[in-house]
C-alpha cells in the first residue's frame, strides 16, 4: 500500500542543478543545488559545507573553478 503522499517522495531533478567531480572523491566533487526561498539561486557544496551561495549557474560553475585552482595550489 502506497502512503498517500507518496508523489513528495519522488525526487525532482531541477534544471540548474549539476554536479561536478567524482562521487567516490570527497576532493574533487562538487555540487550545486538550488537554494533560497524561489529556489532561483544555487549553493556550491564541497564536503558537506556550502562554500557559497551564487546568483546563477555560470557564476557557481566559475566559483568552483576557482576554488579548484586554488586547492590545487594549497
């Protein structure tokens, strides 16, 4: 027997989110998921710690960019 809210369990994949990196790596992913109120802006995850909340996917994707770099060079 289903329960009767049983569609809430069904993820919903939207749009601007993405992942980056390998998912056995906890160095190298990244995750960026939708956050705020609208959902019209995207947190950057690594490590299980929101590094940054950006306005848009190019800003997130060039966040983790540079935040690649910089680890890099650590």
């Amino acid at each position: 027997m289903q329960p009767h809210n049983s569609h809430k369990l069904e993820p919903k994949c939207l749009p601007n989110s993405f992942t980056i990196g390998d998912w056995n790596d906890i160095d190298t992913f990244y995750a960026a998921v939708h956050a705020g109120p609208k959902l019209n802006k995207l947190a950057v995850v690594h490590r299980a710690t929101v590094l940054k909340v950006c306005r848009d996917e190019t800003s997130a994707r060039n966040f983790i960019a540079k935040h690649q770099k910089k680890r890099k060079r650590v």
